[in-house]
C-alpha cells in the first residue's frame, strides 16, 4: 500500500513538472513573437529606411528595384508646365461630356472621382453603350506612371488623352470635331485665354490642359505614410506582418516597389487567358516580341482597395482573391497557354518571380490588411460648372 502511495506521489511529481515546463515553453514562444512585433513596429515606423529588415528579393527584380515609401513630388514637363489656370480647364474638360460625340460621355464617366477615379466594372461602357475589353484604370497618381494603358501603348498623359476620345467604343468623337466643338462654346474663351494666352482652342492645348489636370489628381497622405514617419502606434500588428510579409515572403516587392508600388514594368503573372475566350496578348499587341505575350504593366498599389474589381480584364472581384491566386503561385502553366494570333504561335511564359508561397489564413489576411493602408479617403470633389 505504502509503496502504491509513494508510486502515484511520483507520477504526480512528474506530472506537474512536465506541465510546468509546457506552459513555461509555451510562455516563452508567446514572449519572443511579441518582441518579435515589437522590434519590427520599432524598425518600420523608425522614419528610415535602411534601419527596415532585408527585402527577399528576385535577382531579377534587383535592377529596377526601389524601396516602398512616400510619393515624390509630382513632375510635370518642361514643355507643358503647371499653372493653375491650366488645371481648371483641364477640369473643365475631363468633366465635359461634350467631348464626346453623342454628347452624353465625359472622361469622368469612366474615371469617376467617387468610385476612385475609376469606375468599378468589370469592363466599361461608352458609346452607345458598348461594351469595352479592359477594366478601366483609376487616374488617382498616374503622374507617376511612367507608361500608360495596361499596355503602356500611350508614352505621355498628354499623348493618351486624346485616344478615349476618338475611341469609338468610348467617346467615338473625331479629335478636331471635338476641338471645334469646344471652341464654338462661348464660356471657354476666357478659360483658354487665362491657360494659354489667347482664345484659341486647338486638340494640342486640349491635351495639355486634362495632362495638367490629371497629374494634380494626387493621394494624400496615407495610413502607411503615417506610419512609417514615426506614428508607430496607428498600426493593428496585422497590419504590420501584413507589410512585413509584402516585403519578405510573399515577395510583392519583386514587382511592387518603389513609392508608387510599381516597378513600372510589364510582367507575365497568368493573366492573359491564352488560347481561351477572353484572351488578351497584352504588352505582345504594342512591341509585336514573342516574349511580350501576357505581359501587363505592374500597377500601383496606392488606393488599390478603391479600384476594384481586379487586373487588366476585372476578373477578380475581391482583394482575398488576388493574394490567394499569388499564393497558389497562380498554376497557369498547368493549362499549357498558347495561341495563333496573325499566323503566329504565342505561349504564355509566366514570371518566375510567381510562385507558390504557401500563406496561410492568416497571412493571407494580414497581408490585405497591409493592403487597405495604402489607401486615402475619397475627397469630395467640386465639378466645374460646364461654360456655355
Ligand atoms: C468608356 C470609358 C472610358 C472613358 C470615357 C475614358 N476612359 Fe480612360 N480608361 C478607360 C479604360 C477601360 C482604360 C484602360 C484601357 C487599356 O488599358 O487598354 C483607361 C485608361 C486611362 C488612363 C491610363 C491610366 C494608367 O494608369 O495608365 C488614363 C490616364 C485615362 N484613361 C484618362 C482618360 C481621359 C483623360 C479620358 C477623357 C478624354 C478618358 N480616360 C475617358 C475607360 C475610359
Ligand atoms: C512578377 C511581378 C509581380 C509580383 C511578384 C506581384 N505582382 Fe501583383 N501584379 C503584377 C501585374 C503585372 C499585375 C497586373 C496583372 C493583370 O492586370 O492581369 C498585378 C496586379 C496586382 C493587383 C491588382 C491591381 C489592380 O489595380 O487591378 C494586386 C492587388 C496585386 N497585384 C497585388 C500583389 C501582391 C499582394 C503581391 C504579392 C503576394 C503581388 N501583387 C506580386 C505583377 C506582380
């Protein structure tokens, strides 16, 4: 009996000092992670830079490559300079339906300030209600894209503007039909004269003025802004593995650098649905390069939660999806893409810079976290009243 006693006695003892150490391991892991958070809120919201942690990056993606931070003060052109008389006009003009042919569609139309300067389709409507093939772009800091269109096919905003308009699934207006338009109209008179000089309306001063415009339509500061100048204490610790994970594991950054979010680049992510119906060739369509197929310009990620649906042709509806496609490594080369387009052959080479990442749950959502802190509220805008 004494020894049956003495026999549970230990098997108590050791029990308890099992237990003890579990709970003091335990402890101790849960101790070392809020460090771990601690230091890196420390280092990210230190207001420099080179104190962060090493990106994990491509060695491809090391050329072009630039930390994230702030945007830079807007350029404009040496031979289309700032004023803000300009600006006005250029307003003036975006929000005038009047360029348009049936008289109904402004660029506002498609890019409209409330739905993030977008227009939050999948794909567009324009003239007579046609139906376009790409999801618009938000114009929100496309001063600082440095080619425009999904394609890049515009080198300058001034070049691009005039497009839309003669696009006739867009505004399918005849760019000096429009001009003439615009110069019959009495009340621009004085607001070309106050731009340029003098009265004349000409499609060159037509672009330069919505260039102009354009390039104020500009984010304010926002939560990761914030943040990284030294408000350590705005960011949920979501929030912070969110944008430690951007730039560490999940490699967002190989693409998405810079204080733009771009690298402002073409890449190949699995988009282009060769072969399929919805197929899109991409930047293929502008340099005619057999490597070119697929490939889209790297958007900026600045205001991305107010821009959506997603990627060149809408085709994913919430930011969840797009991260969990980047984590499955998007197996597009399963699907063996390839296409005849114009008697050639065309495969889809995706980038090697897309693989599988293995998020979890959690990962997945801290990283859109990080994502919704690149966005700004939307600012009310005061539409111009139209000249007539
Ligand atoms: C019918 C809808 C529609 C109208 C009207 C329209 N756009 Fe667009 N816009 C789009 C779509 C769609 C795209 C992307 C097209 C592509 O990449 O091929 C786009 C792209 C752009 C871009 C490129 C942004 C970037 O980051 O590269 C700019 C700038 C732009 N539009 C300005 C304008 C201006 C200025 C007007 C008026 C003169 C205008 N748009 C009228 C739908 C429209
Ligand atoms: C190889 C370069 C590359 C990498 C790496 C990359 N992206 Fe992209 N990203 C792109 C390109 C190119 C597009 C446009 C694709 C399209 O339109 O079909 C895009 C589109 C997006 C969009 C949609 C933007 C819009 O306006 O529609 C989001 C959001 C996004 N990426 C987030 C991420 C995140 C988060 C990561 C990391 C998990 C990441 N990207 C990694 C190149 C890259």
């Amino acid at each position: 009996m004494k020894n049956v006693l003495s026999w549970i006695l230990v098997l108590f003892l050791l029990v308890s000092v099992l237990n003890n150490c579990l709970s003091n391991s335990v402890q101790k892991e849960a101790s070392q992670k809020v460090a771990f958070i601690d230091n890196l809120r420390k280092l990210y919201s230190s207001g420099d830079s080179s104190k962060w942690p090493k990106p994990i990056l491509d060695p491809e993606s090391k050329p072009s490559f630039s930390e994230i931070g702030h945007l830079p003060d807007v350029q404009f052109p040496s031979d289309n300079q700032y004023s803000s008389e300009k600006e006005l006009l250029g307003k003036t003009l975006f929000f005038d339906p009047r360029l348009s042919k049936s008289n109904q569609i402004a660029c506002a139309s498609c890019h409209d300030p409330e739905l993030g300067w977008c227009d939050s389709r999948t794909f567009s409507f324009g003239h007579d209600r046609q139906i376009g093939t790409r999801n618009a772009m938000s114009i929100l800091n496309v001063a600082y894209a440095k080619s425009l269109f999904w394609d890049g096919r515009a080198k300058s905003l001034e070049e691009q503007s005039q497009m839309p308009i003669q696009d006739e699934r867009e505004m399918s207006e005849h760019i000096d039909i429009a001009a003439g338009k615009i110069g019959k109209i009495k009340g621009y008179e004085i607001l070309f004269e106050k731009a340029f000089g003098d009265k004349s309306v000409t499609k060159d001063r037509i672009s330069k003025a919505i260039a102009t415009f354009e390039r104020t339509v500009k984010s304010s500061s926002s939560k990761f802004d914030k943040f990284i100048d030294g408000k350590s204490e705005i960011y949920t610790n979501d929030e912070l593995m969110g944008l430690h994970l951007f730039r560490t594991k999940a490699q967002c950054m190989n693409c998405h650098n810079s204080g733009y979010f771009s690298n402002s680049k073409f890449e190949n992510v699995g988009t282009s649905l060769l072969g399929e119906k919805g197929e899109d060739l991409g930047r293929y369509l502008i340099t005619k390069n057999a490597e070119d197929a697929g490939k889209f310009r790297v958007p900026s990620l600045r205001e991305v939660p107010r821009t959506g649906p997603w990627q060149h042709n809408g085709s994913m509806m919430t930011l969840t999806e797009v991260i969990e496609f980047y984590s499955k490594g998007n197996p597009e080369y399963s699907q063996k893409r390839s296409t005849v387009h114009e008697g050639i052959t065309l495969h889809s080479q995706k980038s090697g810079m897309v693989r599988m990442l293995e998020l979890s749950d959690e990962e997945i959502s801290q990283l859109e976290a990080f994502l919704r802190t690149l966005s700004t509220k939307t600012d009310r805008i005061t539409v111009p009243e139209l000249p007539r």
